[in-house]
C-alpha cells in the first residue's frame, strides 16, 4: 500500500466511484468526497473490503464556495499527502438556462468551475513542493458544443478543458502532471436514459461503461498526457457538431427535433 493518498470527488457513485476503484486496485490510500454521507459510507467499506486499502470518506457539499478551503484544511490538520487529485463531482441538466433554478444554476458553477480550480490551486501548490503529483479534471466532449439545453455544463466543462492544458503546461516541469478528460455518454445514471437507449448505445459503442472510462483515464493520467477523449464515436462526434452552423441549429430548435 502506498503511504501518499488520492482524493477523488463524487466517489459515492458513477464515474468517481470506479476512479476510487481504480485508484484502490493500484495500492492508493484513497480520501473519497460525497454530498450523499450513507452511500460514500457503503462505498468506503466495499473499497476497504475489495483492496485493503486505507479508505477515509468525508461527507461534503462541493458545491458551495467554501469547500475547496474546508477539504485542503481537513487534509492538512491530519497530514494526508495527496498525491493523485481527481476532480469528478458534477451535475447535469438538460434543460434551458432560464428555466433552471437560480440555486441549480449557482451550483453548477461553483462545483464545475469554483472549487474544482481551487483544489487544483491549493492541493497543486503542495504536489509542486514535493515536486510529484497527478490531477484530474472531468471535462466532456461538450466542451467544443455549444448547443441548446446545455448552456452552463458545456460552458463549464470547457473551463475544465482549457484549465487543464493551461495548468498542464505550468506545471509539467515541476513534476506535476495534469489531465483534462473528455468522455461523450457514459453509462450512469446522470443521464437518465432509457434501458433500451442504453443497451444499444454500449453495443454501437457510442457509450461508454465507468469502468473502462476510469482505467482509461488513469492510464492516460499516469502517463502525463494533458488530455483524452475516449472512444472513435466520441471523437467523431465532437467534429460532427462543431461544424453545425448556428442557423441550422435554431433550424433544429424551432423544429423541435432537439
């Protein structure tokens, strides 16, 4: 077992559940971060059960604009060197701006955007100390659409994309290595898709499951590349898109075929 830890946020499900699996079969200590305290719970004890690792699980609402300060303080008063900094916790919406709430609209920002950066700024200022370090950053293949419905999680998680390469090139020379990832669908639950959009879209191979994304990803991480985008489906969709003039979307809106 390895004696520096990795933080994962939104480990209680998902993606960042199988980042803490991934991260755990690899002999990490593993700090995993929820706003959901009974399933992170039952997580930690499947993880310490599953690799025998030391699992700490903190019940945190990320979404607020303190808690990149209060997770760095927790972690500091106990002396937790985290070496590995996956930033995963997220949310999604397909719905217009302004019909989303103000609170939803607030939280999206602050989770995808507040203290995301700031985790980076105070974990990574530690990692550049020590001179070793790895971070994480979940973007999408939204990040190059701007497209109705999707108006903050695609402008958000283009902040994490041009963040990360942004950081990446800051910081690789100090020995600290940081990855923007850029997966189309994923089969979770964020997306409430029908089970039978779900079955078809893993056998065309345009969704892809979390746990391959995650060993994916960690691979890609380990080996200091500053981005990846999963999967030839994904790749060509984000091509496909980005060419759509704005007229033939607003085409598409008033025709309600999206």
């Amino acid at each position: 077992m390895k004696d520096s830890y990795a933080l994962v946020t939104g480990a209680s499900s998902g993606i960042g559940y199988q980042y803490a699996r991934e991260m755990g079969s690899r002999g990490y200590r593993l700090i995993i971060v929820s706003n959901e305290p009974d399933e992170l719970s039952s997580k930690a004890e499947l993880l310490r059960s599953d690799f025998g690792v030391e699992v700490i699980d903190v019940a945190m609402d990320l979404g607020v604009q303190s808690a990149a300060q209060e997770l760095y303080n927790f972690c500091t008063e106990r002396r937790l060197e985290v070496e590995v900094l996956i930033n995963n916790a997220g949310v999604y919406h397909d719905r217009d701006f302004l019909e989303d709430s103000e609170a939803f609209n607030s939280l999206i920002l602050n989770l995808h955007v507040y203290t995301p950066a700031m985790l980076v700024f105070h974990f990574g200022k530690d990692m550049e100390s020590r001179g070793k370090g790895y971070i994480l950053n979940m973007s999408s293949i939204t990040s190059d659409m701007a497209i109705q419905r999707m108006a903050t999680y695609s402008s958000t998680k283009a902040f994490l994309k041009n963040f990360s390469r942004s950081t990446h090139i800051e910081l690789f020379r100090k020995g600290v290595y940081v990855t923007c990832v850029r997966p189309g669908a994923v089969a979770t639950g964020l997306y409430n898709l029908k089970p039978s959009a779900l079955k078809a879209g893993l056998a065309l191979g345009y969704i892809i499951t979390p746990e391959k994304l995650a060993r994916k990803a960690v691979n890609a991480l380990f080996k200091g590349r500053p981005r990846i985008t999963p999967g030839f489906s994904s790749k060509l969709l984000v091509i496909l898109v980005s060419i759509i003039p704005t007229g033939a979307l607003k085409l598409i809106r008033r025709l309600k075929i999206f």
